[in-house]
C-alpha cells in the first residue's frame, strides 16, 4: 500500500480511469475512499463527464461549481439526459438554462450528449422556444463533438444546433426521429451559417426501425461545407436507406479516410439483399 | 445492375470496415472487388457465420478478395470478424493459406464478433 501511496499523481489519475473504465463507478466510488491522495487522483474521473436531467440537478451542479471552481476545468463532457416522461413543451426550459449557466463555467467542454430530446408539438410556440434555446449553444466556443441519441427533432433544427457549435468537428446520431414540421420552420434571422459545419468525423446509427432520418440528414450534410471536410464516417446501413447511402457516398466519397458501414436489415431474409430490384426501388447488391 | 452503394469513388480511403450480420458473402465481395484505393492500410470484414464447419466450404469464396490484394502493397492489417463456435486459430490458419503469398500472413487477424 505504501508503494502505492508514492505513485506520481499522474500515473495513479490514470491507473484509476483506466479501473473505472468509463462506467464503473462502483471502483470509482471505491479509489475516492482509499486515502487523501487516491481521492485527489480521482477527481479528473469524477468530474469528467456530468449528466443532467433536470432543472433541479442543474442548479446542483451550478452551487458545487461555485463552491470549488477548480472542478469547472476538469469536466470534458456534458450528458443532458432529458427524462422521457416531461412533457414536450418543458424540456426546452431546461435546454436554454443550459449554455446560459455552463458555457462561461466549462472552459474545457469537448462533448456535448444530448439524449431523450424532443421538439414536437402540435402548438409551434414551443418549436420558438428551441428554436432559441438552440442558437444559445454557440456560447460553448470549446465543444467538437456532439451526439443525440434517441432524439426527435427535424434537419432544421439539427442543422441550426450544430452549426450553432461554432467549433463542432464531430457529428454522432443513433436512433433518430424526424417529426413532421410545417416548412419554413427557422426564421430568416436564425437561419444556421452557410460556412457550417466543418465535420471531420460522422457517425449515423438509426437502428431497424423505419424512419425517414437517414435520407433526411445525409442529403442535408451533403448540402453543407462537411461534404469537402468529412475524413472519418460510419453508418449503419439499412436497406430502405441503401439509396440515400449511395448518394451520400458518391459525393463524399473521393475525401473519405476511413470508412464503416454496417449493413442491417430487417428480417434477414435473402429477399432483401437479392440482386433484384425491390418494391421500395432499393438493392444492396449488384 | 449497378449497385446503389458503391465505394468505388471512395479512393483515399485508409481504413476500411464492412461489418455484415446477415447478408450473403457476395454482396460483401462485390464491394471490396471496388476498393480502388492506393492508401488502404487497413481492412475489416465480418465473415458469414456458417455454423460449425471449419473446412473450405464454411468461408465464402475469396478468390476476388485475394485478387483485389494482391494489388494493395501497403495494407497493414487485413482483420476478419466472425461469429461462431470454431476455433480462432483453425479459421486463421486456413485464411493464411488462402491468401498466401498474395498477402502476408503476419497481417491476417482473426477476432471474435458479437
């Protein structure tokens, strides 16, 4: 134990992280309460990422960051877990609190996950407010990378949150939904900046659930500057989105380092990889 | 027919990573057949779970694949994902042989999937 107490503090900060492994909070727990130093050691894993889920925790956090700001530099991603149970029209509350409260206070944020977020409503007073609530995220000047997950929201307005992000270099979407909004939902002064977003690395993952996010979003990313700049992509590629893929890729194509595709389908049945042409006009094969 | 996805313009790629649950070997092969990239390093395809049998019948015909390598000089690491109950070195040692001498063996790797 002694041995171990004289580790240089960088070597033990990294014999912890690697034990709590990004989900083991369990040992995590347990290395704060070994000792004095093992506790400070556990600080950048601690602190590394913070999840937020409502209003009430949000002001939690605030007060712990007001208590002991040596705790502002250490947090690299933001988790906002909106609850799936709140009503539509209060999460976009939460959301404009956000970059008001946090964006002066993080000055090493990288990540931003935003799970669960939904903006339908059949009154568009609320889409208004997300609308707003969005373009407040260009406050976090230091974030690259945002991920949704299991969020509903349409191109326009994921387009106006991420080029909203004015250093976003990192796109991720698994489970996507694409609601049904009147066209012309951005007003002329939010509209997002032709010059973004400026991708590196794109990851699309909409699962087996039919859903028009795919097409949607890559024919959008293909309208964008990404087009010239994306290096790194992988996609989850289902069947009915073989055509969307295909054009995607055509364009994007000859700048692409490093490609993923997953290819899913729905049954598995050899029907929906023939070489003949299906009912919906798509094939995977030649 | 054409296909619909075609990595055929994809000509600066890297790296490269066809993971595959359930579609047929051909299809996988007609897309690598495509891979006209002069920097591909490196190369990942899962291959078709085919139940237990380790014999020559249980990998899908690589002949295009082993074509289409003989012309990549610098790839580094050419990964195989399966799925399956035979054993990681048999599998390997009969990928060496189908791909000898056309690609190194020190760069086949075999890996277990999901």
């Amino acid at each position: 134990m002694q041995a171990l107490q004289s580790l240089p503090s960088t070597i033990l900060q990294t014999v912890i992280h690697l034990a709590y492994d990004n989900s083991d909070w369990h040992t995590l727990c347990s290395c704060t309460l070994v000792s004095k130093s093992w506790r400070a050691a556990s600080r950048n894993s601690v602190y590394r990422e913070i999840s937020i889920g409502s209003e009430a925790r949000l002001e939690e956090f605030e007060g712990l960051l007001a208590t002991d700001p040596t705790i502002t530099s250490l947090v690299h991603s933001l988790v906002l877990r909106l609850p799936p149970d709140n009503p539509d029209f209060t999460n976009y509350s939460l959301v404009a609190k956000i970059p008001r409260t946090l964006s002066t206070l993080l000055t090493r944020l990288y990540t931003i996950r935003v799970i669960g977020l939904r903006t339908v409503h059949e009154n568009n007073e609320p889409i208004d407010h997300f609308i707003v609530a969005l373009s407040g995220f260009a406050a976090f000047a230091t974030v690259q990378s945002l991920a949704l997950y299991n969020c509903t929201m349409d191109t326009s307005l994921l387009s106006l949150f991420s080029t909203s992000l004015p250093a976003i270099r990192e796109l991720s979407i698994e489970f996507h939904h694409i609601p049904r909004h009147p066209p012309g939902l951005i007003p002329d002064s939010q509209v997002p900046s032709p010059q973004r977003p400026l991708l590196k690395t794109l990851k699309l993952d909409f699962g087996l659930i039919f859903s028009p996010a795919a097409p949607a979003i890559l024919d959008w990313l293909i309208s964008t500057p990404s087009r010239d700049t994306l290096r790194s992509v992988t996609l989850t590629v289902r069947i009915s989105d073989a055509e969307a893929v295909g054009r995607f890729l055509s364009e994007v194509g000859p700048v692409l380092e490093e490609l993923e595709l997953r290819f899913e389908d729905y049954f598995g049945l050899p029907l929906e990889t023939a070489s003949k042409p299906l009912s919906c006009g798509t094939q995977l094969t030649k | 027919m054409k296909n619909q996805i075609s990595i055929e313009g994809c000509t600066s790629l890297r790296a490269l990573t066809l993971a595959n649950s359930s579609l047929t070997s051909g299809a996988i092969l007609d897309t690598i057949a495509e891979i006209r990239s002069a920097r591909l390093e490196y190369l990942a395809l899962w291959l078709p779970n085919n139940g237990n049998r380790a014999d020559d019948e249980s990998l899908p015909d690589l002949a295009a694949l082993v074509e289409t390598l003989r012309e990549v000089r610098q790839l580094a690491e050419l990964r195989f994902i399966y799925h399956g109950p035979i054993p990681k070195r048999r599998i390997l040692e009969r990928l060496q042989d189908i791909f000898s001498p056309s690609v190194p063996s020190r760069i086949i790797h075999v890996v277990e999937g999901r």
